[in-house]
C-alpha cells in the first residue's frame, strides 16, 4: 500500500474496522470515519498504538456536507486521497406489508445513497491525486433474497450496478471500482437484528447463534471481519491492478 491515504466508513465497528486496521497495517494512512465519533476515535488510536498513521471524523454517509468535510479533512491532512472503502452500513428485517416508507427509505439512504455521495465526492479527489481505488461493500444478499430481507438486498443488489457503472466512469481517470459480496459475518451488525437477539438468548451465546445462522453455507461458519479486511486490501492495492468493476463473493460458499 505504501503511504497510500485511504476513507474508510463505517470504521468504528465489524468490518469497517478490520479494514481501517489491516489498511494501517500495511502502511496505508487512514482516515478513520463513523457515524459513531466515538467509535472511529478509538480505532484511529489503536492504529496509532500499533504504530501506524491515522486521522479521524464523524462522517454520516447519508449527509453530503459530511462527505466534503470528510474528503476536504483528508486533502488537508496529507494532500491526497487514493482509497475510498465504503463499508458504513444497516441491516433491517422486516416483511414487505410490515415495512413503513420511512424505514424503507432510511435502509436505502445509507446503504445505496451513502455510497453515491461517497463515489460523488470522492472520485474528484481520486482523480486529483492521479488515481487510485474505491472499494464497495455490498452483500450476498444481493444475490440471493431472503424473505424479511426485501429493503436490504434491493440495496445491496442495487450497489452492485452502481460500482460497475462507477468503474465505467473512473478507468480513464485510473481509479478502479469494485465490490466486496460477503455472506455472513460475525459483526455487532447482528445484534442489530430481533430474530439474532432471540437466538442468542434461546442458545445462550453470540457464538452458539452464529453456529446455528451458518447451517446454509458450505464451510459450516460465518466470516471473520479480518478476512473480509484481506479482500478490501487487495482491491485497495496494486495486487487487484487489472479489476475493476468486478465483485469478490466471499461468502463460504452460500451463494454457491
Ligand atoms: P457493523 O454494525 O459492525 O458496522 C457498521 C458501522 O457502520 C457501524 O460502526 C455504524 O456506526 C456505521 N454506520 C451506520 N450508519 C451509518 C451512517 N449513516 N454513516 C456512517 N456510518 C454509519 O456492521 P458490519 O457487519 O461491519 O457491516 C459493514 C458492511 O458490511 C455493511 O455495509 C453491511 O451491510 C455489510 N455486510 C455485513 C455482513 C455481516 O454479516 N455482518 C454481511 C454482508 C455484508
């Protein structure tokens, strides 16, 4: 990664985080942004602590005022920005004929119009800086519905058209875009979820649940966010130098 910069969203939690770490790791300077101040605060520290370069900002991916500070933060702090890793994102279940507008309209505003306001403002600063490349996470359950799901994979479904597109745009400017599908994995994001909470009250632990969710995939487990974080780094870096618009299923073999 060498000194590349890189806006990672949703870095306080699960995957996010993974990623803002491994990127750091690497070498790579990381801008370190949440919704959750807090949060991002604690992950830019422990890249410090580990003796790695890091900044880092309240960015809620839904307002366009945050994405131009956000950018803005990371131009004036090291003058460039070269990766953009959209990980910030909800998880909502709910059957159709129960889902009201409003939580139909805030699942999609994070999830798909985060990402747009991301690619919007941060593909200028890209080009700028002579390139580079935007890593998106959607999910399998882009690929495969699931009943309950309906908000979420039509967000998740509708990103992956939204990167390819993006890639179209970006290979003459030299900044690559694709996207991550991951199937499960064992995030605080499911604690977000009333049918998780019941499990793990009924099973008794968060691992017993988790256990019992990976009965549909073929590796018998749900992911590690590190290894999700390994996949964002290799489409974050010269290793992945040929891809764009692509998408890596990381998935266990679910959508098999
Ligand atoms: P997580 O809940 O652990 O982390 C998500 C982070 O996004 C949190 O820190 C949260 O504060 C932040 N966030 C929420 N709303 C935001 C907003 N408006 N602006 C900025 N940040 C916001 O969840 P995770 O599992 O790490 O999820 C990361 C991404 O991976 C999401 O896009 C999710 O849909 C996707 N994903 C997760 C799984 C899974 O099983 N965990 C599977 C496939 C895809």
């Amino acid at each position: 990664m060498g000194e590349r910069v890189a806006l990672v969203t949703g870095a306080g939690s699960g995957i996010g985080r993974a990623a803002a770490l491994r990127l750091a790791e690497e070498g790579a300077r990381v801008l370190v942004t949440d919704l959750n101040e807090a949060a991002a605060s604690e992950v830019a520290g422990e890249i410090s602590k580990r003796g790695g370069q890091s900044s880092a900002c309240k960015l809620d991916v839904t307002s366009e005022s945050d994405w131009q500070s956000a950018v803005q933060h990371a131009l004036s702090k090291w003058g460039c920005l070269h990766v953009l890793a959209a990980c910030a994102g909800i998880s909502f279940t709910k059957p159709i004929a129960e889902t009201s507008l409003d939580e139909w309209r805030n699942v999609l505003g994070i999830n798909l119009d985060g990402v747009f306001l991301g690619l919007k403002h941060a593909i200028p600063a890209l080009r700028d800086s002579g390139g580079g490349s935007i890593v998106v996470i959607s999910s399998a359950s882009g690929i495969k519905a699931a009943a309950g799901a309906s908000a979420y994979s039509a967000s998740k479904a509708a990103l992956r058209l939204l990167v390819k597109t993006a890639a179209l745009e970006c290979a003459p400017h030299h900044i690559r875009v694709n996207a991550i599908l991951p199937g499960g994995v064992e995030t605080p994001m499911w604690r977000t979820m009333p049918f998780f909470q019941e499990l793990v009250v009924k099973l008794g632990s968060e691992e017993a649940a988790w256990k019992t969710l990976s009965a549909g995939t073929p590796l018998a487990r749900l992911a590690k966010p590190e290894e999700i974080a390994d996949a964002i780094l290799f489409l974050a870096s010269e290793a992945s130098s040929f891809m764009t618009g692509a998408e890596l299923v990381i998935d266990g073999g679910y959508t098999a």
